[in-house]
C-alpha cells in the first residue's frame, strides 16, 4: 500500500503580497496516491497572540459599522481587515462589528512598537 505524501515546498508562499495575512506561510503539496495528482496549499497560520501587537490607539462600533470601513479609516487599507482581528482576538471579522459598543484595538503590526498616538 502506498502512503500519501506531503511535501513543503522551499519556497515560501510568495504568490500573496506582502500586506497579505498569508505572506510567507509555506505552501505545502499533497498527493494521495502516485497516480494522482498533486495538489498545493497553503499551511495552516496560526492566529498570533493579542501580546506581540502594541495598541496605539482605539475605536468604539456604532451601529452600522463595517470592518472594511474602520481598517480604510484607521489603516488606509480596508483588504487590512485581518490585522483588526489578529490584534482583537476575533477568528471571525464579523465578530469585531456585531457588537455596538465594542472597544476594538487599533494596533501597530504584529511585533512592531513605537509611540503611542491615542
């Protein structure tokens, strides 16, 4: 019986740019079979601790929030949603905005510090 395969590639997942969550996670390849094809993912990322990010500053959700508008707002970017949900815990970006009344940190990126602004 032959054993599926799982190889990781050496390259790293450089098809995402480098604002994407997804930089540099390894893409790794699956073959079930020798016959079968093979099929490329990328690894699983780990969300990272609320610790490694330094809050500048904060933002309280009103009704009728979108996570999209917020991240333009305060990041400049909305596709930045992602860094709102790693500083704030939330696996879900829905979870962020679902709560009017929520306190969400506005962070610098994962291990980067500096002044705080707010």
């Amino acid at each position: 019986m032959t054993m599926p395969t799982t190889t990781i590639s050496p390259s790293i997942a450089t098809a995402f740019p480098s604002t994407s969550r997804y930089f540099q996670i390894a893409v790794a390849q699956y073959q079930p079979t020798p016959d079968a094809p093979v099929i490329a993912y990328v690894r699983r990322r780990f969300l990272p601790s609320p610790s490694r990010f330094q809050t500048i500053g904060t933002y309280t959700v009103s009704q009728g929030d979108r996570l999209d508008n917020i991240t333009a707002n305060f990041l400049g970017d909305p596709e930045q949603f992602w860094r709102l949900c790693d500083a704030n815990n939330a696996l879900a970006p829905s979870d962020l905005t679902d709560t009017v009344g929520r306190v969400l940190n506005i962070t610098l990126p994962e291990g980067m510090s500096g002044p705080k602004l707010a």
